[in-house]
C-alpha cells in the first residue's frame, strides 16, 4: 500500500502470478490455437480475481479508515463546528450538538449567533467580521457566553481558523470546549 503505483509493473507482476497458478493448464506448443485462447482467456480471468481480491481489501482498509475518522469527529470531547462565509452551520458534530442542547437536522444551516448569549452577540459579530475579513489564517481563540436552545447559558472556548476551501469561496472552522466549569471555578476561588 506504501509503495507509488505503477499499473504497467503491477499488470506484469500480475500476469505472472495468474500465469503461474494455471501453469499447470499451460498447452503444449503444438496446441492447436483454440487451446492457447483458453489459456490466454484463463490466466486473464485469474488476473482478474486477483486485482478485484486486491481492490477488496483496498476498499476494506478504507472503509476501516472513514469508519475512525467518522468516529474521531462525532464523538471527540471537543465541538467542531463549520460555518459558512455568512456564518451558518454547514457541518457539526455530535459533540457540539449536546453542547448547544439541539439536534443537528434543526441547527444545520441556522446561524451560530442564534446560539451566542444576547449580551455577547454583538461581540461575537465583531470577532466573526474580524476574522473573515482578513487574510491571514492564523487561529483565533476567545471564549463567549452562549446559550443552549433551552435558554440555559454555558461558557465555551473558541479556536478557529479560517479556510479557503476553494480559489473563491472560504469557510471558518471552530473547536468548541465547554469551560462552563472552569469558570465557575475561578469564580468560587476569586
């Protein structure tokens, strides 16, 4: 699998291989030309099995590869969040959505602001401009008060970054933390 693929080198290495697994149907050099069809036929058909057992496990490895990916992003102790330009939701995870007390089919598309405490709303907007209207793509981190769909209110720390996801169009990509009880914390100690 590490090794670069070269389908002239992988095609021989095949033929070789098939070709020795009915080396023993091989015919005779004085057979007639419809016995050395069959052969041809017969080490291209085992070829065949061979590449198609080969894209199996291919398929396999890969499919176990989204599999840990799927479960990295639904059920990390962290929210990801995507927003689009405009700052709607593109993409959450499940994390995320426990956090914000909504299912994702009723926060898809809606904007993170619905989300954001009132009397931090108009900072949230300022740091969204901010972060969208420049160029450069370091993080940004800052935490904000924000409000569950039930009303109740949490603090969150946010890590973003901004990302071109093409020549023209870009998105912002935000790491959520619930710090709710670190504050809570610093409160009780101050």
């Amino acid at each position: 699998m590490s090794e670069k693929w070269n389908g002239i080198n992988r095609r021989n290495h095949l033929r070789m291989n098939a070709e020795a697994l009915v080396k023993n149907l091989a015919p005779n050099s004085t057979a007639p030309a419809l016995e050395i069809l069959m052969h041809e036929l017969m080490v291209h058909k085992v070829e065949l099995e061979m590449q198609n057992e080969e894209l199996k496990s291919t398929q396999n490895i890969i499919e176990e590869s989204r599999d840990r990916y799927v479960d990295y992003y639904e059920f990390s102790p962290v929210g990801f969040i995507t927003l689009s330009r405009d700052g709607l939701i593109n993409k959450i995870n499940l994390t995320a959505c426990l956090m914000l007390g909504v299912e994702r089919f009723r926060v898809m598309s809606r904007r993170l602001s619905s989300y954001v405490a009132a009397h931090e709303k108009d900072r949230w907007h300022r740091l969204f401009m901010h972060i969208m209207a420049h160029t450069e793509t370091e993080n940004q981190a800052f935490d904000l008060e924000m409000s569950r769909d039930d009303g109740t209110l949490f603090y969150a720390y946010f890590n973003c970054i901004k990302w071109e996801t093409s020549a023209s169009d870009v998105e912002l990509r935000i790491v959520l933390t619930d710090i709710t009880k670190l504050k809570d914390s610093c409160k009780l100690t101050a």
